[in-house]
C-alpha cells in the first residue's frame, strides 16, 4: 500500500523504512523484502490482520547516490500476487566528516560510537592536535569539542574555528565540563570573553562565586 523512509540518509546507517500492508484476510506468517536493485538490503517476517498492517524494516545502503527502493510481500496462499510490489526512491549522501576533540578521553568512546552507528566518520584527536587554520578544518564537516580546557585551546584555533563556522558554513558543536566555564584569574581557565563565547548563542561566565567576606564570615563561623 505505501513504503516510507528518509529521503535521504549517510551511507551504511542503519534506517528503519516502514511498509504499509492492507490484507482482506489474516495471515499468519508473511516477510517483506526491501531491494536495491537485486540487492536484498532488508527484511522483516511478520503476521498480518484484516485491514492495514504497518511493518518496520531495518535497512542499511552502502553507496552513496540515488537509488530506487522496491518493497515485495510474500505471503502464503495470496490469491492477488501481483500487486505485492512498490518502490521508491532514496538519496544516500556522502558521509557527514566529524572532528571530535575531547578533554576527557576515557569518556568520549560512548559518544564516538553513537555518532559512527548513525553513518557519521568520526576522527578523534587530543586538544593538543585541533588544527589552528581554516585550511587545517577544511577535511571535516563539523567540529565537536568536548570538556576541553581552555589553557589547552590556542587564540589561533579559537580563530580558526570562527572561520570555520562563519565563512564555510562548518558546524560547531561546545560541550561544557568541569574547566570550560567561567573567566580564569592567573591562567586562562574558562572561555568567557573568547572567539568561542562570541561563536555561541550563549555567554560562558560564571555568577557562582563566592564574596570573599562571606566566605571568610564562614570560616569564622566553622570555627567556633
């Protein structure tokens, strides 16, 4: 009756496309195959009742391009083959290119293995390495950086990454974390004030601390 999917996805993500099937009777076991071209890409066995049965088929198509998606039904004792076929079409991009720079490895693997599941190529680097030319980030569609420090982050890539955005349409992606927010005093520890603060649609600045009397009123308090 119908078959639904993205219209367009990355290559080799994994998509559910949806097929919907109307029977007269009900059935009991029946499988739905999705092709590309003579490629079997997906199926799904499933029982149908009367009327309209929608069934989910994981999918996943490798090359990226153009390319017609024809759905078939098989079921047993079907009086009215013929009309167990549709297709449509589907448009495999290009892999979206991911730099993923994070101040805390040991828990950037979770995200790294989301982002590849979803088609995503991810490149994962240290703070240390994050490029500090337009030209250094042209090779990535977007950038995430991720609990990094500001002392490890250069004027220069904070710069680099300011083009990026606004002269090649890159995207940017700032996670916080526990050295990212506020202004610093003897070292450069936080990003207000920063061509990052400036590239966000919000300001990183810290309103939490302390008045140095309260803070020693405290202390006296503790004492006694």
């Amino acid at each position: 009756d119908a078959l639904r999917g993205p219209p367009a996805s990355p290559p080799a993500a994994a998509v559910n496309a949806s097929v919907d099937v109307w029977s007269q009777r009900a059935v009991s076991a029946a499988t739905v195959e999705l092709r590309d071209g003579d490629r079997l890409v997906g199926s799904a066995r499933t029982a149908l009742r009367p009327g309209l049965t929608t069934v989910e088929v994981p999918t996943t198509i490798a090359a990226p391009g153009s390319h017609v998606l024809s759905g078939s039904l098989t079921a047993a004792g079907d009086p009215l083959a013929v009309n167990n076929a549709l297709a449509r079409e589907v448009v495999v991009q290009s892999p979206t290119r991911v730099l993923y720079v994070d101040g805390a490895s040991e828990r950037g693997g979770f995200l790294q293995r989301a982002l590849a599941q979803a088609g995503l190529v991810v490149t994962t680097r240290p703070p240390s390495a994050l490029p500090s030319t337009q030209a250094g980030l042209a090779a990535w569609d977007a950038i995430i950086v991720s609990d990094v420090a500001r002392a490890a982050i250069s004027d220069a890539a904070m710069r680099a990454l300011g083009r990026f955005v606004e002269e090649e349409g890159g995207g940017l992606l700032f996670a916080g974390g526990d050295q990212v927010f506020g202004e610093g005093r003897d070292a450069p520890t936080g990003y207000h004030g920063t061509e990052i603060e400036r590239l966000l649609p919000v300001t990183i600045e810290r309103k939490d601390e302390p008045d140095i009397a309260r803070a020693v009123q405290a202390d006296q308090l503790t004492d006694q």
